[in-house]
C-alpha cells in the first residue's frame, strides 16, 4: 500500500477506524472521514500518514466537498471504503418517515454519493479500488433492523452493479458483509438481541473490527487484482450465504 491515498468514511470508530489503522500500517496515506469531527481527529492523532476530514455521508453536497479536498491535497485515490453506518434497534412498524430516511440516507445512499464523487477521478486513472462495508442484515434478514437490512442489501446490489460499470476501467469493487462485531454500533442494541446473536455465531463471540478490517485490507490490495463484485461474510460462520 506504499505511498497508495485512501479514503474510508466512518473512520472515527469501530470497523472504519480499523480499516485507517490497518491501511495507514501499510504505508497508505489515509483520510478519516466521519460525522464526527473529533472522533475523526483522534484516529488522525493515533497514527502517523492519517488526516481526518469531518463529512455527514448522507449530504450529497459535504461528499463532494470531502472528495474536493482529497484531490486537491493528495491527488485521485486508489483506494475507497464506505464504512460510515448507523441504526437504532426497534420493531419495524415503530419506524417514523424520518427514521427510516435518515437510515436510508447513512446506510444506502451515503454509498452512492461517495461512489459517485471518486469514481469519475478512478475512472480516469484506470484503475483503484473500492470497498463497501454492507451487513450480513443485508444478506439474510435480521429482527429489529428492517429498514436498515433494506438499505444494507441495496448496498451489495449496488457493489455488483457497480463492479460491472467501472470494470472496462480496471476498477474493482467489492463489498465485505460485517455479522455482529464488537463496536459501539453493536453495543447499543438491546440486550436480549445481543445475547441470542451471540449463541448463534458458530464461534460463541463477536467479531473483532480487525478481523473485518482484514477482509477490507485483501480487496484493497493486489492480491484481490482478478475479484470484482463480491460480497465477504465475516460473521463467524453465522451466515453461509450461498
Ligand atoms: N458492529 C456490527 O455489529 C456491524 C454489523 C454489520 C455491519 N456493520 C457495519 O459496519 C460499518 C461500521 O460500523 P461500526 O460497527 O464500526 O459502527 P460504529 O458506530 O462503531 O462506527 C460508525 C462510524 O460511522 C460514523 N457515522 C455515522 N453516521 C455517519 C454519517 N452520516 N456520515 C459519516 N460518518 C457517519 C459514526 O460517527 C461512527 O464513527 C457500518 O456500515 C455498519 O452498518 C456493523
């Protein structure tokens, strides 16, 4: 990754700050982008080659700003993550219309808008890679998180769809698909969703956000150069999607 400007929103906590510390480790130089400004400045702070960049990736007009800067303080990236994400558990039928829009916004259509800020640049230099973070919701359903499930799995169609677009330019892009991890977002879920996740994961824990950061950091790099459109469980083997 030597040398190599990412991206990654949701970069001040959980998986997307594993992500910045597993690229940034490598030698790529890393913009932490998240909501919030000082959760992003203490990922910024924690390691050398990291600078942070407050954005809310709902607002299609902040993301083209973030992409603004990005290109003109380090040139076209090659490499993006969206890991931004938020939901709140609750029964479906409770979900208000602005709920549901703010989950819509965050979870599907901040992947679009940050897709279409960098991809234009990518395309021009023929080549990159970009890494969306879904949820095993998105894959099989899960209780509690309907409409975020819904925005999660239109997050996989449209890794697929946009791994066939941007192919021709040699451009990848793939999705890793997150089970119950070990983050704030998951800790604030109600207990009694927690504890039966928990027993059903075939490995009795959560995951650990490096352990999906991991799965970020291989379709990041070279040695995913021939894998397009695909999506990664890391669920502890909780999900065997076919
Ligand atoms: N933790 C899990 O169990 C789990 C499971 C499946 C998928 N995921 C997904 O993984 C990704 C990372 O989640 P996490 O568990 O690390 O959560 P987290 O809450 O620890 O981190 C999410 C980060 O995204 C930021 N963020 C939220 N809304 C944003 C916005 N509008 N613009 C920019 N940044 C925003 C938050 O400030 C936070 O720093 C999310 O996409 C989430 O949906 C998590």
């Amino acid at each position: 990754m030597a040398d190599r400007v990412a991206v990654v929103t949701g970069a001040g906590s959980g998986i997307g700050r594993a992500v910045v510390f597993g690229l940034a480790a490598s030698g790529a130089r890393v913009v932490a982008a998240d909501l919030d400004d000082a959760a992003a400045a203490a990922t910024a702070g924690a390691q050398d080659g990291i600078v942070a960049h407050q954005v809310d990736v709902g607002d299609a007009a902040a993301v083209d700003a973030l992409r603004d800067r990005v290109l003109a303080e380090f040139g076209t990236p090659s490499i993006v993550v969206t890991a931004a994400g938020w939901d709140r558990t609750a029964p479906f039928v409770a979900a208000t219309e602005e709920f549901a829009r703010r989950v819509v916004d965050v979870n599907y259509l901040g992947h679009v808008w940050v897709a279409r800020a960098f991809l234009p640049a990518m395309i021009e230099a023929r080549g990159g890679a970009l890494v969306t973070i879904a949820s095993d919701a998105g894959r099989v359903g899960s209780s509690g998180e309907t409409v975020y499930a819904g925005a999660k799995g239109g997050v996989i169609a449209l890794t697929k769809s946009l791994a066939r677009e941007t192919a021709r330019y040699g451009i990848r892009v793939n999705c890793v698909s997150p089970g119950p991890t070990d983050t704030p977002l998951f800790a604030a879920q109600a207990e009694p969703l927690k504890e039966a996740l928990i027993k059903a994961i075939p490995f009795r824990r959560l995951a650990r956000p490096e352990e999906v950061a991991a799965a970020v950091q291989f379709f990041a790099s070279d040695a995913a150069s021939f894998i397009t459109g695909q999506v990664l469980s890391v669920s502890g083997g909780l999900t065997m999607a076919g």
